[in-house]
C-alpha cells in the first residue's frame, strides 16, 4: 500500500514511473535484440540503429529524436503496449554525414528518459550533458513490441 501511494505521489508530481532499461547504438537487431552495442561506426556503415527496452511505460508514447550536429534529422514515435516492450529505429547513413550523432527517448511529455551519442566516422564521441526539456514534435509511427 505504500509503495502505490508513493507511485500515485509520483504520478502527481508528473513524474515517469517506468524507466528505460537499455539503449544502445547497434549495427543490426535479430529477435527484438541488438547484435552488438557500438560507440561509433566507421563512414562507410550504411545502417544504424537505436535499441530500447522500456519498462513500465505501457500505455504511453515515446520517440526515439535522431539529431546530427546538433540538429534534428529523424524522430520516430512508439506506442509501448505492454511492461517490457522492445523498440527500435534506423538511420540510413550517408557517407558526408560524419560527426556525432546523438538519439535521445522522450516521453509524449518531453521527459528525456535516455540520451546516447553515436561517432560516425573519424571522430570521438564526448561526453552527454543533462538533458534538457524537449518539445516533441509530430512523429512517424512504427510498430515493435513485446
């Protein structure tokens, strides 16, 4: 009883209550799970994906925010559908886009719940600053899940 108290405290408060598990760069998914977790891929890499497990997030919508440069390239929603739902999106890469690349998961609220950098290219990824509040703007569906 007062472990749904404090949740309902929480969820006042405008709180997320579930979490992301894992996110990660990868360079393919095979049943629902990421092949490999990378940092960086060289410039002739065509595809990259992002990977998320959410958690306790059912009934919400969330976007994985692609930025190149500090500028928006991609945005790309989910409706999770269950308490562990596995969703991921691409990028088809182009050999001038080298740089830093940066995915971060928001909530239909503009919570960021994760924020990873990907160095595409011959670069070095810095470290990621808090995340500030963003406006997320219209998306492209997809469907994964479970």
């Amino acid at each position: 009883m007062v472990s749904g108290l404090m949740m309902a405290a929480l969820g006042m408060q405008g709180v997320t209550a579930g979490e992301v598990a894992r996110a990660q760069f990868t360079t393919g998914v095979t049943d629902r799970e990421p092949v490999d977790a990378v940092t960086g891929v060289d410039a002739d890499t065509r595809s990259v994906f992002f990977f998320t497990e959410l958690r306790d997030l059912q009934g919400r919508h969330v976007v994985h925010r692609w930025e190149y440069d500090g500028e928006p390239m991609a945005v790309v929603g989910f409706d999770v559908g269950g308490p562990r739902w596995r969703v991921w999106s691409s990028k088809q890469m182009q050999p001038d886009w080298q740089g830093l690349w940066r995915v971060q998961v928001v909530t239909d609220d503009g919570e960021v719940l994760a924020d990873e950098v990907l160095a595409f290219g011959d670069v070095d990824a810095p470290a990621v600053d808090d995340a500030e509040e963003i406006i997320v703007p219209e998306t492209h569906f997809m469907r994964s899940g479970s």
